[in-house]
C-alpha cells in the first residue's frame, strides 16, 4: 500500500515554493484561501489513493 | 377548493371495543395513520396478521409534506398492492441539475442503467400517497382481511407489561382501555408514546431554516430536480425546485438562522420570493407554505419490550436526501414478516431485534448522509464554506469535483452488511445483490423479477436444479426457477461469471444467503439464521 512520501521527492525545491507564493501575489486573505483550497482540492485528486490522503490530513494536523 | 386533506377519509366511529367491561386484546396495535403506519398496516393484513391503527385525526396528512419516493419505496408499495396507482399518479424523474450563482454546473442522472420495472424517483404529494395506502386498506378490508384504522382516537397513556402493552385511548365520546400484544409507534418525530414512555431523542440541531412554498402554476420546466448553490435570487444559500403533480412545484428556500418565522411565511412575502426566483410576472398560485428546521437524531434502540418505533418517531433526519419518509417504509417493510413470525410462533420473540439492529444500520448511514449533505449545503464554519464554495468552482471546470458537489445523496436502501440475519455468501457471485442486500429488479421477459418473489421466503435458483419445497425447517417458502436465458440483467445482476446460483430471499426481499450451487443444509442453515433461531 502506498505511503505518504515525507522524504524530499519534488526536483526544484526552491522553484515549486516560489511559484506557490507568486500565484498568492495582490490577492486578499480571502481569495488566497480560496485559491489554496481549489489547489489542495486539486492535488488531493491527483494523489486519489485515500489511505494516503488521510496520512496527509494527520501529518498536517500533527505539525505546526 | 375542495382539497383531499380536509376530507375526512376515516372518521371516528365507535367501535365495540369502547364497551366491553375488560380491556380487548389485539396482536398488533399501530399508532399514527401517516405512510409508515399504513405501509405497516397493510403489510401484517396481507399476511392475515389482525392489526389495528389508531390516528388522532381523521384526514390524510396536511400539506404536501414529503414528496419525494425513491424506487426501492416504489418496489415495497408493488409488493404492498399499491405501486401502480402512485407511479401513474406521480411526476418520474431521475435527472438533476446543480447550479451555482448563474451558472449551471453540472447534471447527474441517478438511475442511468435499464432493466428496472421503477424509476428513480417519483415525486408525489404526501397526502396522495396515504390516500391510495387507504384505499388499498379498503380494499384489504372488502377481500375480508383483518385491518381497521380508528380516526378520532388518540392514545393518552401508554404501560409495558411483560408480553403486552396497555393503552388508553381518548375518543370523541371518552376514553376507553385496549392492550396489544405489539404497539408499534408510527406517531412521527414527535412521538407521544416515545415522550411517555420517557425515550430521549437527541442529535444534532442544524441553526438553519428553509421555507417551503408549494405554488400551483402552469409552466414548462423539465422533470427534473433543480438545486441551487448561492442563486441571485437567494444570496448566500441555496434553493431547490421540484414538480409534483397538478402543476403543483416544490421550491424549497434555505432562509438563515436569526430569521422572523412569522414574517416569512406571509403570503406576500413568500410571493416576492417566488417572483424573484421565477420572474415578476409568472402567475401562480401558494397551495402551501412551511418554514423549518430539522436535527438529525435517532432513539438509543428502536424497541422497548412489546413497543415498536417505526419512522420518524426512531428518527430523523435533514430533508436533503429524502431519506425521510422512504426510511421509515424501508422500516415498516423489514418490521411485518418478522411480526408475522413471532405472532404465529415460527420464529422466536428475539427476532425482532433484528429488526433495532438493521434499521439502527440503515440509521446511522441515512444520518451519516444527510449529515454530510447539511454540511455541504450549509458550510458552518468559515473554512467549510471556503472548501464548499472552492469545490462549486472546480466543478465547472473539471469532472473530478462534481461527485463532491452533494445538494442530497439521494435516498437508496440500506444493505445490512454484516447483519445478524445474514447467511453464506459467495464471492464469486455480484457484489451488489449479497446478502443484506435488497434483491435488485430485473426484467424477466414480459414480467419482472420481484414480482415473481412470494410474499414469504423465496429460494431463488437460477441454472442449479432445486427440489420443490413449500416449507423448511417450519417456515413456508416458495421456489422460483429461472433460466439462464432470462436476460442479460438477470446474469449480471445475480451471476457476474457464475454458471448459476440460489439465493435465499427474505419476505422484505432482502437477500439472505446465497450459493452457486444447491446445499440443503446449507440453506436449512440459512434459513434458521434467518429466521433468528441461529
């Protein structure tokens, strides 16, 4: 069964990061957080494999 | 206007039970004359089980109230002997559409496979459902079966005793005293036998009102059910439209929480309303208008020695789903062959509580739903309506969120997975006719299949030769062959790639086992499972 991936698995760390803060630019609260829910609505789509999505659910939670 | 429900269909008249000097005793006593005491009613009488119904009113229910009846309810009321005359009388649909703001988002259609003798949906007005459940009494009645309905009688005090229950009843010309083997509440959410007997009934408050206006009007709209996600004409809720017969439409307006109830229902603000959503110069008429709310609740168990809640006096749930009043036949239907068996001793008293535990099932999963749905419909929290309104959004532009989109998982019937009447299965048989399961539908030349089950067990065998039975283990049953050639649906539906099978079908034709081949002591097995002496 798949695993959620907590070690680094994206190629450009620092690009990836510059591109999600870019696409908040000039945006208010509001529509930032809009936009980050159609993003993690999109993303939790991409992965599908529940028993991960729930992994990603509790990791979140636990940190911070 | 003349409308059926100030007509009294079933007026207090004295009945000799009021003048015996020492109370009479009944098998069955069903308190409440809405459609899950009827359905009830009309089931144990079809099994010439002696029941009686007590309603404090005399008329069928005011107002349109639930409209919508979901196929497995429409397949019980063909087994009931009352299915035709609603399907002919009610509006067919299985199709939606969802829109948000403006724009149209999406369009489902619940029932996109054939071979179903019924729809998806009908959508009927509550009083022309227990109308033609009356008249199916009456009928029942005329054949010589064992029913009557007491209008004008209400039940005041209810006492258990160990194998029966007390009731004194209040009438037009005084009260009077009958005891019944079973009292079964159908008395509806708020139950007077539940508060007398001192049952809580908790769950969640939902902090929200709808409006219910009911307007006649001559319009040309599809069949279709409509659901609304933040309309301009209903800023920051939701709205749905509905059609039900003579012309009558369902629009159903989510209203808010810190509302004035009173100032919503008059009648001209409710016309401003409708205007608004359907232009300023449709022409209607409002046949009915009721502001709501609703919880989601249900009884701790669904039965307290010899007394029985059927319906929303068990529970309750939001309305989004129709799993309302399509729960509560779904009750009435696994409650009266068990009934049937206890009374005529074939089957121990301990069967009926089979019936708390696979309806606390089916329970808890219509609560799960229409909780979900209320969520969904009216996100309560800042970041619930964030994800709502991001899901409405996507769904416009990719398919992958509209099954998330949920204005109301539409009522399906509960499969009793892991029941305690569940025998056998066979993994090599479909999915979704296992045991628990309802049978489902399939179209067997000029006939159908659910037709063909007896109204008691049924051993179904489909390309396995069986013997012919008319009882096992003391209980009656019937054998219903078929061949393989009987249609695609039929293989697809109780096959998959088996060469053949029997199953095991209760009287509510739930499945209760199943084979792919014949083992008769695996079905005796089965059977007394089934039965509860297993």
């Amino acid at each position: 069964m798949a695993r959620l991936v907590t070690t680094p698995n994206i190629p450009d760390p620092d690009g990836f990061y510059a591109e999600l803060v870019a696409v908040h630019d000039g945006l208010s609260a509001e529509r930032s957080a809009a936009l980050n829910a159609r993003l993690i609505l999109l993303l939790a789509n991409q992965i599908g494999d529940r028993a991960v999505l729930s992994d990603a659910i509790a990791a979140a939670a636990k940190t911070g | 206007m003349n409308k059926i429900f100030d007509r009294p269909l079933y007026a207090y008249a004295r009945s000799p039970d009021q003048d015996t000097a020492t109370p009479v005793r009944h098998p069955v006593v069903v308190v409440g004359a809405g459609p899950v005491g009827l359905a009830l009613a009309i089931d144990l009488a079809q099994q010439d089980v002696p029941v009686v119904v007590l309603d404090d009113n005399d008329k069928v229910s005011f107002g349109s109230r639930a409209v919508c009846f979901a196929k497995r309810t429409l397949e019980i009321l063909d087994r009931l002997g009352c299915g035709e005359p609603m399907v002919e009388k009610g509006v067919t649909w299985k199709t939606g559409k969802v829109f948000h703001d403006t724009r149209r988002i999406f369009e489902f259609d619940l029932l996109p496979e054939g071979g179903h003798r019924r729809p998806a949906f009908i959508n009927l007005q509550q009083y022309y459902f227990e109308e033609a459940q009356i008249v199916r009494i009456r009928d029942l009645q005329e054949a010589g079966k064992p029913v009557e309905i007491r209008g004008g009688n209400k039940v005041s005090a209810v006492g258990r005793q160990d194998d029966h229950v007390r009731i004194e009843i209040d009438t037009p010309e005084g009260s009077y005293n009958l005891e019944a083997d079973w009292l079964i509440a159908c008395d509806g959410a708020n139950s007077a036998i539940r508060r007398m007997l001192g049952h809580d009934f908790v769950g969640r408050v939902f902090e929200d009102n709808f409006l219910i206006a009911d307007i006649v009007m001559q319009a040309d709209f599809p069949t279709e059910r409509r659901f609304w996600f933040d309309p301009p004409f209903n800023p920051g809720q939701s709205a749905l439209m509905h059609k039900q017969p003579d012309s009558v439409w369902r629009l159903d307006f989510q209203l808010g929480w810190n509302i004035d109830r009173e100032a919503e229902k008059e009648p001209e603000r409710v016309k401003a309303r409708v205007r608004e959503m359907l232009g300023k110069d449709t022409k209607f008429e409002l046949e009915w208008v009721s502001v709501y709310t609703f919880q989601c609740r249900r009884m701790e168990r669904f039965t307290d020695g010899r007394v029985i809640f059927a319906g929303d006096s068990a529970h309750q749930v939001s309305p989004f789903g129709a799993r309302g009043a399509n729960s509560g036949i779904q009750d009435a239907d696994n409650l009266a062959w068990k009934l049937k068996l206890v009374i005529d001793g074939t089957a121990p008293e301990s069967l009926i509580e089979s019936y708390n535990r696979e309806r606390i099932h089916a329970t808890d999963e219509n609560i799960l739903n229409s909780t979900r749905s209320t969520e969904f419909i009216t996100p309560k929290s800042g970041i619930s309506r964030v994800f709502r309104d991001a899901v409405l959004q996507l769904a416009q532009h990719y398919p992958f969120a509209r099954p998330m989109v949920n204005s109301g998982r539409l009522s399906v019937p509960a499969i009793y997975d892991g029941g305690p009447l569940n025998g056998p299965d066979d993994a090599a048989l479909p999915p979704r006719t296992r045991p628990g399961a309802p049978a489902e539908e399939a179209p067997l030349g000029e006939g159908w299949l659910l037709e063909r089950l007896g109204g008691g067990f049924t051993v179904l065998a489909i390309g396995v030769e069986v013997p012919d039975m008319s009882e096992l283990e003391g209980i009656p049953l019937s054998v219903l062959r078929l061949a393989l050639v009987a249609g695609p649906e039929l293989g697809a539906r109780y096959l998959g790639a088996a060469p053949g099978a029997v199953y095991l079908i209760r009287p509510d034709q739930h499945v209760a086992a199943r084979w792919t081949r014949w083992d008769k002591d695996g079905l005796k097995a089965a059977l007394r499972r089934a039965t509860g002496r297993a």
